[in-house]
C-alpha cells in the first residue's frame, strides 16, 4: 500500500536512515543530483540533517512516498525566496528507490508537492533536472514547461559532464496566467 505524506522535523529526523537509503540508491544509480561517487550513507545522513534543520525552520516542505510502509520515495519543495520572489517556489530532489519505479510514485509526490505549494500561496514554480534524464521526460508528461538547456552544468556522479534543463509550472491561481 502506497501513501504521500508530508513530514515535519521530528519524524524527519527518526526516519532519517530510509531517507538516506533513497539517496544512496538515486546517487549510486547514476543520478545526477548534487553528488559524486562513491556516496555513501554518511553523506547522506550529512545532507538529511541539514535538509532537516530547513524542514524545522519552515523554509522547506518535506515529503515521502510510503510503501508499506517505508520509504520509497521523496520530493522537497523550497519555499523561501528572496523578497521579490515570494509568490516562487523550487522543486527539489525528486527520488524514487530504483527498485519502486515506474508505478507512480513520483507523480504522485509532485501532485502533493505542487498542492501544496500552491495552498501556500505560491504562483509559480521552477526545477532543473539532468538533461535526457528519466526526470526529464516524467517533468514533461506532469505539465511542466521546457525552458531550456545549459550545456555542461553539472556532473554525473562518475565525473562525466551533465547538462541541465530548466523547467517552470503555473499553479494556484497562477495556472489561470497565459
Ligand atoms: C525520475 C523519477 C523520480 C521517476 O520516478 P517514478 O516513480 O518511476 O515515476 P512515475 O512512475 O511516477 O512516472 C511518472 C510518469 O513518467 C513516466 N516515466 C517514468 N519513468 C520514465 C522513464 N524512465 N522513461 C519514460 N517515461 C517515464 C511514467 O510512465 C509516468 O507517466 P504516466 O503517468 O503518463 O504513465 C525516478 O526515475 C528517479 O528517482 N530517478 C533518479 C533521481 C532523479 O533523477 N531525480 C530527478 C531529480 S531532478
């Protein structure tokens, strides 16, 4: 059984080794998401506190895909912006375990992330994901918006040069803007 839950900083932190598990196994698998190989769980729980500490302080929104009740997946979004960016809101680290793929689950947490963004107050939302990713074409398939590619951005985690692309969606009462 599948359920999306948004987590606050205490559960966060008592789950922290399966949030760890989902990163270890996006990074390891390849993914271009902030970090190189070898990515261990050390690391992981490192970034995880620090995401933790922007979860307690309101600035993120953390949430989980839960299957049977373990973490399977997970999606931040960022809500503090500078103050002529209010209405703005970032989309990050999108993750599903390898093994959990295919079946929804990232869909479903960008549906419960945009919500809530939008229920927040936000207007428009941004992302960037590693060009001919997987990510890139589920994006597509969500309704978000292509904006373009900057060559050369980033690193795949085995050190070869990644591209990024830049993507937009309208939500809440900016969906209703052309
Ligand atoms: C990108 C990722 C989160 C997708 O997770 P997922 O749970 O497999 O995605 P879903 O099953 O919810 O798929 C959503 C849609 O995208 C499609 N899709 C998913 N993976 C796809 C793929 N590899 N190729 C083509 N389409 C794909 C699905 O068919 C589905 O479309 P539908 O609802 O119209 O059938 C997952 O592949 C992942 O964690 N990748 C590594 C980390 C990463 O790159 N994250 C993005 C950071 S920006």
């Amino acid at each position: 059984m599948d359920e999306i839950r948004m987590l606050g900083r205490e559960e966060a932190s008592q789950r922290i080794e399966e949030l760890a598990d989902v990163l270890v196994d996006c990074v390891m698998g390849g993914a271009s998401v902030g970090f190189m190989a070898p990515y261990g769980r050390a690391d992981a729980l490192s970034f995880w506190q620090g995401v933790i500490e922007t979860v307690a302080d309101g600035a993120t929104l953390l949430f989980v895909a839960e299957r049977n009740g373990r973490i399977a997946g997970t999606v931040q979004v960022g809500m503090r912006q500078m103050p002529n960016q209010g209405h703005r809101a970032d989309i990050k680290k999108l993750l599903v375990k390898e093994s959990e793929r295919g079946s929804g689950l990232a869909r479903r947490l960008m549906d419960a992330a945009e919500d809530a963004a939008a229920a927040g107050g936000k207007t428009v939302l941004v992302l960037d994901t590693a060009t001919g990713s997987p990510a890139e074409t589920v994006y597509r398939k969500l309704g978000w918006q292509w904006v373009g590619v900057i060559p050369d951005y980033a690193l795949y985690p085995d050190g070869r040069f990644c591209s990024t692309t830049l993507f937009y969606k309208r939500v809440g009462s900016g969906a209703a803007t052309a």
